[in-house]
C-alpha cells in the first residue's frame, strides 16, 4: 500500500529539478542582460558627454554613479531572483513529500491496526473455543452435566431477556 503512496514520487521530485533549474538559468539570463544594458548605457552615457573639461568632469562622475547603482541594482534584483527560486524549489518539494509522507504514515498505523485487530481476534476465538470445549465437556459428564446444561440454557435465556 505504501508504494502507492510514494507513486512516481521521483518524477514529482525531478519536475521540482527541472522548474529550479530553469528558474536559474531565467535568472542568469536576466542579469547578464542587466549587466549588458548597464554597460551599453555607460558607454552611450560617456560618449554623449561633452569635451569641455569641467562639463565632461561632471558628466563622466553622474554616468560612473549612475553606472554603479545600476550594477548594484542587477546584482540585488539577480540575489532575490536566485532566492525566490530557492524558495520555491523547497517549497515544490515539500507539496510534493508531506502528502506521500502523510500517506505513508496512514498505512503504516492501519497496517499495524489490522495486525493488532487480526492477532485479538485469533486469540479471543481461540479462547473460545476452549472455553466452548470444556463447557461441551462438562455438560457431557453424567448426572451433574445435564443440571448444569439446565442452569446453562437458563443463564443463556435470561442473558436474551435482558438483550432484547
């Protein structure tokens, strides 16, 4: 029953690999083109500065900041990229293992209900059955077993009273 439970746990586990790695890659791609877009703008921004020195000077110093906040930016927006796929890779896996675990343990505890069940009903009939054998015994003993067949089918009678 349990290997019900755990179905093509594998497969789940490998799409979990799968969206995680794509997830990675989508988020490498992305800062590479950050990164490209930040130096393409740097280069457009330096060119476009002008050649008189205290004009270029401070022009150069706002396309360097502005440069570096913008690398600054990719790599901070790459880091939560990274960590939200993080997040939900374990988050992919822990959908797919807690129901199998759940499952798995809902086996476990009514297979050892059926165990106990079986073994309690195995020895109450036994004990029965001996029970109902020294009775037939007893009841078949001459003289005193017919009166205690009287008593017993008496008992037996007044037990059915009360039930119904």
């Amino acid at each position: 029953m349990a290997s019900t439970c755990a179905k093509d746990l594998d497969g789940k586990f490998k799409k979990c690999a799968k969206t995680r790695k794509e997830g990675h890659e989508e988020c490498i791609q992305t800062r590479d083109d950050g990164y490209n877009q930040c130096t393409q703008t740097r280069d457009d921004g330096y060119n476009k500065c002008c050649t008189w020195w205290p004009c270029s000077w401070g022009c150069k110093a706002v396309v360097w900041v502005s440069n570096v906040v913008c690398v600054a930016s990719t790599w901070v927006s790459h880091i939560v990229c990274v960590a939200s796929k993080w997040v939900e890779n374990i988050v992919c896996v822990a959908w797919k293992l807690v129901p199998a675990i759940v499952c798995i343990a809902a086996d476990v505890v009514s297979s050892g209900l059926n165990i106990i069940s079986t073994i309690l009903d195995a020895t109450i009939g036994l004990l029965l059955s001996v029970l109902g054998f020294i009775v037939s015994i007893i009841t078949s003993l001459p003289g005193i077993g017919r009166v205690l067949g009287w008593a017993w089918n008496l008992v037996i009678g007044i037990v059915n009273v009360i039930i119904s």
